[in-house]
C-alpha cells in the first residue's frame, strides 16, 4: 500500500535498546513504528541498540504497520554505523533527523542506492530546525521523500519559543512544513505530546494538528494509540454527512444541477471528492484493522 492510501494516525517511536518493547510493539494497534536508535538510546548502549534493531527488521512479524529506523545524522560518530546495520535488512523507511536542506535527504539516498536491499527503502525527515522548515518545499521534493515527521520540541528549543497548550508560536512553522508536504504529495506526522498521562491534553493538541490537515501523531507512549486514532479517522458523523453529501449531489446532477444544498451548506465537486476520499479512508481503516 502506497504512502498516500495508506492511514498514518499513529506513529509511535520505540526505543531501539528496549528488546521488550519492541517485542510488545508488534501487537499494538499502531499505524507506523519508528525504531528509534538516536535520542531514545544512551551512547554507551547505540552498538547494541543497532544490533537489537538489525535483527528485528530481518525478523519482522509486524502485520500491517508500516516500520521505518530514525538513524543518527551523518554528523554524528554513530549514523554511518547505523545505516550499515539495518541496510542489509532492506527497511522500508529510514527517518533522517535534523534534516536542513536537500542535500542531506540526497546523501541518504545515495548511500541506499548503493545497497541493493534498499531499492525499495524510502527516506523520511525529520524537520525540527529553522533552517529545515525554511527549506521544507526542498527538502519534500529530495530523492525518495515521503513523509515529515515534525520535531516541536527540537524545534520549540531552536526558536527559544514557549509553546503552550494552543501552540501558536510554532503555528507558522506547522503550516509551513504542511505546505511543502501537501505540495509534494507526502505525508506529515505533527510532534509528540510530551504529557503522555494528560489525556485531555493530548486529545486537544491531536485535534489541532487535524484541523491543520496533519496526517496523524507521533507518539512516545503506547496509551497515546487510542486517542491519535479515533481523532486521525473520519467519525460516524464525518461519514454521515459525506454519504449524505453524495447522495444529494447525484441526485441534483441527475436533474441537471451543479450544486446540492445538504444541511444548509452548498455541496459542489470539491466537497464531493471530499466526502469520497474520507469513505475511502474509511474503508482502509477498517480493512487494515480487521487484517
């Protein structure tokens, strides 16, 4: 299933070095997992950590969710190392972070091109710096793009910003990576909500980056899953109106009318394939989890 068709409502990062999780990550009902060998593990504990995640990808037994590795950067003592680990294994994303411009997604790529278990290995990036978000509309369109996932708190920590609960001094750099993924057609995953107890918090925050159009969450904790779901996916209501919105539609283009009025609101074409895509998605939602 390609990128655009497929649900991202809940991306959830695993710490690389915690066997059990991992163990425990192949049955929660996630969207995507993002093994995590940079900021969730310790120094001391990257060899083991690759290692660990090396040989789950070669194991696999994830189902239907979508798996990428977030490396260490290349500037780092430790990204070539990672990459050379899970390479052989032909992931089926790799999640660059602190990505600033193209040139950093094109050098992953050049690297993948270089493993043949990677022709299929599509690239993520993490954007959690001014200069990446100022360079997103570039860096969406680099070689084997296809998502964004949005470091707030790198981000947040970069502007020297106080982000409160409504996040408005991070709201020009949220549209702005939105922007660039819409126009290159891939995905964008908003920031994790750090308050992983605070489900009320986290319901708000889900809900704001819906209303943005963001495809889904990251999540640090598996009781954030339940909340990024039903938020991420069209409700009973949502797929009420759409099916009424089509219905009426049809029924107006039938009688030579452009135009349908459905609880007071003109319905056009664009509110039609709206209503369409969200059915569909719907539907995939439900395939995926009864798969």
């Amino acid at each position: 299933m390609n990128n655009a068709a497929r649900p991202w409502r809940s991306v959830i990062y695993i710490p690389g070095s915690k066997e059990r999780a991992i163990d425990k990550a192949r049955g929660l009902p996630v969207d995507a997992i993002i093994f995590d060998l940079e900021d969730a593990v310790a120094i001391e504990g990257k060899a083991e950590a690759r290692r660990l995640v090396a040989q789950t990808l070669e194991q696999g037994g994830f189902g239907r969710r979508a798996t990428m590795v977030r490396i260490n950067g290349f500037a780092t003592p430790w990204g070539e190392d990672d990459l050379e680990a899970v390479a052989s294994s032909g992931p089926q994303a790799v999640l660059l972070p602190k990505v600033n411009r193209a040139e950093d997604v094109a050098a992953l790529a050049e690297r993948l091109d270089q493993s043949s278990a990677c022709a299929e290995t599509a690239i993520w990036a993490m954007i959690e710096t001014p200069e990446g978000v100022l360079n997103a509309a570039e860096i969406a369109r680099a070689p084997r793009m296809a998502g964004f996932v949005i470091g707030t708190n790198d981000l947040a920590k970069e502007l020297g910003c106080r982000a409160g609960a409504d996040r408005m001094p991070l709201m020009g750099a949220l549209q702005a990576c939105l922007l660039a993924a819409r126009a290159a057609g891939i995905v964008c995953v908003d920031g994790v909500y750090n308050a992983f107890r605070d489900e009320e918090g986290l319901r708000a925050e889900a809900g704001q980056g819906r209303d943005l159009g963001m495809d889904g969450k990251s999540l640090i904790h598996p009781a954030q899953i339940e909340i990024a779901n039903a938020t991420f996916a069209p409700d009973a209501g949502e797929l009420d109106l759409a099916r009424r919105q089509i219905e009426a539609f049809e029924k107006a283009s039938a009688e030579g009318q452009g135009i349908a009025v459905v609880d007071g609101q003109i319905v056009e074409n664009l509110h039609v394939a709206t209503a369409r895509a969200a059915l569909a998605r719907a539907d995939i939602i439900k395939e995926l989890e009864n798969a």
